[in-house]
C-alpha cells in the first residue's frame, strides 16, 4: 500500500466521521489495515500539506450566534482595498472574489445579529458601497463531504 | 450525505444552541480549529474540560444528534484534492414552491449546500446551491442539470464562480476562537 492510497481512503472514509471511542486513531487503523502510527502520520501529513484542513467536530454554525451571506458590488481597481478591509474583521471567515456585478462575497459570523448589523454599517461607511445582507432562511442542505472513489 | 433542517412549521420548536450554555462554548473554542493529533484526543479534551472521558464522548454524541455539530471527521481541503472550481448558482423559483424545489436541488449529489436566502431590491434570487468540479466545464454541467431539473419553475437563474478565495477560516466565536482558528487560505467553501 503506499501512502498516498492509504491517505486517500483515510479521507474517503473518515471524512464522514470518526470513530467515538477512546483511542479512535487506533480504531481507524484497524479498519484500514494497518497501525495507530501510521494513521497519525498520515494525518499529520495531510494537515501539514493543507489536504486536511482539521480533525475534528464540524459545527452547526446557525446554533452559534449570527452569520450572514454579504456581497458588495466593487469597483474593478477598488477590489483588492475592499477585500483587504472585509478580509480584515476576525468576524469574516470566508471572503470569496466572484465574477458578477456583485465581485465579492463573504460570510460574516458573529455573537448576535446587531453585531453583524454594526459590521455591515460599519463597511457601508467606510466604502460607500451598500453590502447586500443575506441571511440563511432555510437550509435544504450542508455539506457532509464529498463520495472522492465514485466521483470522476 | 445530506443533512436537511427544514422542519414543518407545527412542530417546530427553537434547537439547541451552542452558546447558551459554558461548556458547549468551552468545547467550540477548544476544538474549532481542529484536535491536536495525540494517540488519545478524547482524553486530552475530556482534560480541558474538566469532564471524564465518558463524559465527553457522551457530550459530542448529544451535540451530534441535537445538530449542534454537523460531523466529527477529518476534514478535507476541497480545493486541494483537485475541486478547484465552485459555483455559487442562484435561482428564483416562486416563493410557494420553494420547500419542494430546494429539496430537489438539495437531493443532487455533486450539491454541498443548497440554501433559501431572502429576495433584495435588484436582488431577484431566492435559492441558492453550491456545485463544486475539477472544471469549469464540470459545473457548467452541474448548472445545466439544475436548470433542467427545475424547468419552468425558475424565471431567472445565474452562476457566480469565484475567481479568487481572499479569505477561508473555520467557525470563529470569540477571540480565544479567533486565535486558535487556522486559515486555511485556499479551500472550497
């Protein structure tokens, strides 16, 4: 088996979920056929290269304070100074470059809803331009990975 | 695959938070940017938290099956496993037929979150899915096939793809969090 394999069905099978037991990477060993340090190796590995951005629990975000879908509508030369200054606030925790009108995109998260409020007027004044604030009403779905064997 | 939080208004009631209580805090700040890679995490958590190591097993798998926490994995990197592109497609589909059509988009797998957002003046759309491929061929794909799956539903439709990722950290809630949290730099949300 060489590494990358290993790595690559460690994700495919632990992506979902790891096992809830005392010494899980052990556990998870078992189940790939071979030993507790390789899986941490592999982990490590994976982690270091960015291929894994973490182990660990995936929070549901809507039971955690607030957090929105914001665009601004940037002019082309101003984009890389607005996207510094939204990129700046430890609430925005993704911030996206997007070909449409509205160029640029980010998730703002915070304790409540009036301190998002504060942030998006805070943005409006200091740009001029007007963020488009939008709220999940619904989810239909959130992602739990990806199938990686079965897609092409 | 999906997980979906739609409940029907007469037996809706408010879920469980996170942050309502110290020790559901405690864990999101401890464990929000990932578990220290130790041949027994559980036992360094149940540590912190002043908890047995039962305990917080039993702690984790309420959270879980309340939905407070989505999975508890190894969690990859999209973006670095080949799935460079990503779509946000947008729809406007009628305000009545939305359950049933956000559901359908939901269903599809090559979907990672399918979403109803509020309509804005000169803000027309009402759902949102993300579509994530190895091109942009792929997503074009994946678009066509929402927009067939959705028919004359939809009156108007658009893909934003990024051009740029400027910024991708995980859940963020206080400033412990804040600096225990990673960025990441280049993923897929």
């Amino acid at each position: 088996m060489t590494p990358n394999s290993l790595a690559r069905r460690l994700i495919d099978r632990f992506q979902h979920g790891l096992p809830l037991c005392a010494e899980p990477y052990q556990a998870m060993a078992q189940a790939l056929g071979c030993c507790e340090a390789q899986v941490l190796d592999c982990l490590q590995h994976l982690q270091v290269a960015g291929t894994l951005s973490r182990v660990g629990p995936v929070f549901e975000h809507t039971r955690a304070g607030a957090s929105t879908l914001a665009a601004l509508a940037v002019p082309e030369d101003r984009l890389h100074q607005v996207a510094a200054r939204v990129s700046q606030y430890p609430e925005v925790n993704h911030n996206y470059a997007r070909e449409h009108r509205y160029n640029l995109w980010f998730v703002l998260t915070g304790p409540n809803r009036a301190h998002l409020d504060n942030i998006l007027q805070e943005l409006e004044h200091d740009t001029g331009l007007m963020p488009l604030d939008l709220p999940m009403l619904t989810a239909y779905r959130i992602d739990l990975g990806f199938a990686l064997e079965t897609t092409p | 695959m999906s997980a979906c939080t739609s409940p029907s208004e007469s037996l809706w009631q408010a879920p469980p938070r996170l942050d309502e209580t110290p020790l559901a805090l405690r864990l999101v700040e401890l464990t929000q940017a990932g578990l220290p890679l130790l041949e027994d995490p559980w036992a360094w958590l149940a540590e912190q938290l002043g908890l047995s190591v039962e305990s917080t097993l039993d702690l984790l798998k309420r959270l879980q099956a309340e939905g407070a926490i989505r999975r508890i994995a190894a969690v990859p990197n999209h973006y670095r496993l080949g799935y460079r592109h990503n779509g946000m497609t947008v729809w406007d589909v009628a305000d009545a037929d939305i359950s049933r059509l956000g559901a359908l988009l939901g269903a599809q797998p090559f979907v990672s979150h399918c979403y109803r957002r509020p309509r804005r003046p000169g803000w027309r759309y009402n759902l949102f899915a993300m579509v994530h491929g190895r091109s942009r061929e792929e997503i074009d794909r994946y678009r066509e096939h929402l927009r067939y799956l959705l028919g004359d539903a939809c009156t108007a439709e658009d893909m934003l793809v990024s051009s740029r990722i400027l910024k991708k950290t995980g859940l963020r809630l206080s400033p412990v969090g804040a600096k225990l949290a990673r960025e990441t730099g280049a993923s897929v949300l």
